[in-house]
C-alpha cells in the first residue's frame, strides 16, 4: 500500500460504516484509467478499434484528373450549342482506361473514350456522357453541351495531401478502413486493447458442463464477464477460479500482465471475503462499499498501473458493478468513452419506480405500450431478471424515485 495511505478497516463479519458515493468512484476511474499506448495494426484487422494518432494523407485523393463518367473527353468549350437538333461531330481519336491512359493529346474537334475513373487526357477539359453520345462513321455526335470541368474528378477533390483524414480517438468503421487503404496506409496505429484478467471466488462455485455438487453453483459470472469485456474492447489475458483459498486468491490478483483485474466474489462482509484485503495488502484499495443497490460491496484499487475491480458475486450485482465501474475502466484504458455503451429511450413510468435517499439505484425494467414498470422479481441473485428485462433505469442519489407518470431514461440492454 502506499506510503501514508489509510489502512482500509476489516469489515468481514462486522460490515460497512460507510459507503463510497458513485460519483466519488468515477472520479477515481477518470484519473486513474489512463489510455493505454498505440500498437500497429493491419488495416484490414482494425474494424472496431480506437484510432492511436490522427491520420494524415500523404497523397492528393484523387491523384490524377480522372472521369467521373463513362463517355468521352473532348474540350468542353466545342459543345455549345449542341442539342438533339443540332448534333455536333468529333473525331475519335482514342482511348483511355483505368490504369491506361491516352497516349496523346486531344486537339480541336476530337474526343477520347473514356472510361469512369480513367485519366483526363491532355487537351481535354470535360466528359460527356455516353447517353448524349451517338456513333457515327467518322466517330461520335454530342446531343448536349457539357462546359469545362463537367464529370471530371479533379486532383485533390477529395482528399488534400497533408490534411488529417480521421482524428485521434475515433473508433474505426468498415467505411474508414476503406478511406485509410485508398491512402495507401497498409497499417494502422490503434489504441491497445486492455487485457483484463478474470477471478471468479467461491468455494462453491464450478465451471458449466462439470460435475456438481448438491450445493455447488454452476459460474454464470465468467461467462457474463467475457462478454460484457470483449463488448467493452477488452482482450481477456487469463482466467481463475481459485474457490476460497486466500493463497490462490491472492497470486491471481498479483500476477503480471493485465491492465484490469476483475475479482467476482469474496467481497463482502462474510468470513471468507477475502479479496478486500488482499488488494490492501498487495496495492491500494481505494473503496469499499458504495452507496448504491444493488452492488453496494463493490471495491476498487490498484497495484501499480494495474487498475482492481471487486465485483459482488450475486450475478445481477455483478453486472451492475460492471456496467458502473470496471467496464468504464476498462473502455477508457482502450480509448473509448466512458459513457455506457447502451441506447437510450425516453419512455413513461407506469408504476413507481422505488429508491430511497442517498443511494443510486440500478432498477430492471420492462417496456410495454403502458410506458415502463420495474419487474417484480429484481434480487441481486435473479439473473434472469435481466432477461426479462428490456433494460435498467438508474434513480439518483438524490431522488425517492419516479412516480407513475414521471418521464425516464431507460438503457435498453440491446443496442440493435
């Protein structure tokens, strides 16, 4: 623990005398989750990933005048005047494709065939299209006048050498990958994704598909936790089940290698938590117990640079404590924002929403046509309640709750 730190009280079989505001915790998160350094990626690896360094061309986009139409090139100033009734007549003298250019130069009354995307031959200053072009025996007849300019893609059009094409930060979409490639970038610098470590605790607890005990439990948390850091940008680097053993517990915590640890579990009140005290004795535990329901045994701290997370072991508990601080971490340190990755919807209470004063509550909703009630099984033990749910309103500190008819912000648990 560092030097002058207050040495954390032993709450095990006593409990808590005071609770951490949530707000106090975030706080803690935002000076401590620093983002992680840049690494390079192939761009065609980097969908989804967090822009390191802005990007910068390196060449004009497009590079060459090219035709932005099928036709022929010819001098637009030589179609005045052309119409349906009075054809125009130019000598075809060539042409030009993508990646093969026209040799020559167009000269007064001549015209190139041109393909899209085909450079602008010399001499030639616009592009009809092929359908006000009719075929002739000595080349072509132009039914409309195209000036200067028209249906030419001009050098730099799009992209300007020197200019930032994607700024820091920007998690990369199909369509920027695309841009980046045009630019000739075979590479990309992305914010390292965070590797994140997984302890799950209890004695009781047994992995899915194993034999089961009469009392054992089958781990819902692993699972959840996979999914929920691999949607947060995470990259797990190591996963335990270490039952209650203070020894094993605490070599999982120390370990080299991650930048978030997740401990679900032992972070109670009772006997055998014990993960607060370990993360005292190995670093800095700087909070035990927030003010908030459900998930008011969640702890935080750190060993060195390693950010710790203590995760009530009651499922829904643990997803909340999630959601509210280690997946806020976790996708700050992988240059995400830290604001939930969840849709919100405006909708109408139906029935009172329950809280009480001074804690944050983490409410599981339904939607119905009605407005928005809170479902009636909501334990921290009830994981499927977060099936049935459609999402979760969150009830400040500050407020009693939301009456029928009080409009709220649900977070819709799917983000389709």
């Amino acid at each position: 623990m560092p030097t002058g730190a207050p040495v954390p009280r032993d709450v095990r079989m006593r409990g808590f005398s005071r609770r951490a505001e949530v707000g106090a915790v975030w706080q803690w998160i935002e000076r401590h989750a620093a983002r992680l350094d840049g690494e390079a990626v192939a761009v065609e690896q980097a969908a989804g990933r967090v822009l390191a360094a802005d990007a910068t061309s390196t060449l004009d986009v497009p590079a060459f005048d090219r035709a932005a139409m099928d036709g022929y090139a010819l001098r637009g100033d030589e179609t005045t005047g052309a119409s349906e009734y009075n054809l125009l007549g130019f000598e075809v003298v060539g042409r030009t494709l993508p990646g093969q250019p026209f040799g020559g130069r167009v000269g007064p009354g001549q015209a190139v065939r041109i393909m899209t995307g085909a450079p602008i031959p010399a001499g030639a200053d616009a592009v009809v299209p092929a359908e006000y072009v009719q075929e002739t025996a000595r080349g072509i007849e132009v039914s409309m006048a195209f000036g200067p300019g028209r249906h030419i893609g001009r050098v730099g059009e799009d992209i300007r050498c020197g200019s930032q094409v994607l700024a820091a930060g920007r998690r990369l979409r199909p369509q920027d990958l695309g841009v980046l490639a045009s630019l000739g970038m075979a590479g990309v610098q992305v914010v390292r994704r965070p590797r994140v470590r997984i302890i799950v605790t209890g004695a009781e607890v047994v992995a899915p598909g194993g034999p089961r005990a009469p009392y054992d439990i089958y781990d819902a948390n692993s699972a959840m936790l996979f999914g929920l850091v691999e949607r947060d940008g995470g990259l797990v680097q190591a996963h335990h089940r270490p039952g209650d053993d203070p020894a094993l517990i605490r070599t999982a915590i120390a370990a080299e290698g991650a930048d978030v640890v997740l401990v679900s579990g032992g972070s109670s009140v009772g006997s055998e938590d014990h993960a607060p005290r370990l993360l005292a004795e190995l670093g800095e535990l700087a909070f035990h117990g927030v003010a908030m329901r459900p998930s008011s045994p969640a702890g935080a701290g750190r060993i060195g640079a390693t950010l710790v997370f203590l995760l009530p072991g009651n499922p829904v508990s643990c997803l909340c404590a999630y959601d509210f601080f280690a997946g806020r971490a976790i996708r700050l340190r992988g240059g995400r924002p830290a604001q939930w990755p969840y849709r919100l919807q405006r909708a109408i209470a139906a029935r009172k929403i329950v809280s009480a004063i001074g804690r944050v509550d983490y409410c599981r909703v339904r939607l119905h046509e009605g407005g928005v009630e809170p479902l009636a099984l909501s334990g921290a033990s009830v994981l499927s309640s977060t099936t049935r749910a459609d999402g979760f309103v969150v009830v400040p500190a500050e407020s009693e709750g939301y009456g029928p008819g009080a409009e709220v912000d649900v977070h819709l648990y799917d983000r389709e």
